[in-house]
C-alpha cells in the first residue's frame, strides 16, 4: 500500500476521532476524552509526515485496543439519558461513530 493511502486512512480514522471527541466534550467526558486526543495528535503526525503514516495508524489501533481492554474500559462508556428515547439516540451516534472506527482499523485500505 502506498503513502498517500495510508495518509488517506489516517485522515479518515482522525477525523472520526476528531468526531467522538466532540461527541465526549459535549457529555462532559473526562477520563477517556485524554487518550481520544492522544490518538488524534498521533493521526495528526501522518498529516506532517505521509511516510510515517502507517505507523501513526498502527500506534493508534494499539492505543484504542488498550483503552477498550477489560472491564471498567472505554468499551464500557456510554450516555446516560433519564428518557430513555433520549438516550438511545445519543448512544446510537456514539456507536455508530466507535463501529466506524473499527471497521477503519480492520480495513485494507
């Protein structure tokens, strides 16, 4: 594969970071949010330097395969809403935004 797919990729997988992050801000998320930024200064550093991509990509993966590890992980974070129509609508974007990241990870290009 190529640099400017990788740089592609990275781009992708930063902006659907950028993403849960303004999703964690909103919900006044304080714990996770600092790997979630973590992550998005390492897909920033494929921008500066395309060849490094890759790399930048797999370092992420590694970061976030940590932060959703075991019990008590960011698998576990979720938005809590009293009505529960509220709720589900808010988790729903939320998953939706962490299902696109995997599939990002796991894909070939």
């Amino acid at each position: 594969m190529s640099a400017p797919t990788f740089a592609s990729r990275a781009q992708r997988l930063r902006e659907l970071f950028l993403k849960l992050h303004a999703i964690m801000s909103v919900e006044h998320e304080t714990n996770w949010i600092r790997g979630v930024g973590n992550i998005i200064a390492i897909l920033g550093e494929a921008e500066d330097d395309p060849t490094a991509a890759k790399d930048r990509i797999d370092e992420s993966h590694q970061s976030y395969r940590s932060m959703n590890a075991g019990n008590g992980s960011f698998s576990d974070f979720h938005i809590w809403r009293e009505d529960f129509d509220e709720r589900v609508k808010a988790n729903a974007e939320l998953n939706k935004v962490t299902e696109a990241i995997w599939s990002e990870f796991e894909s070939n290009a």
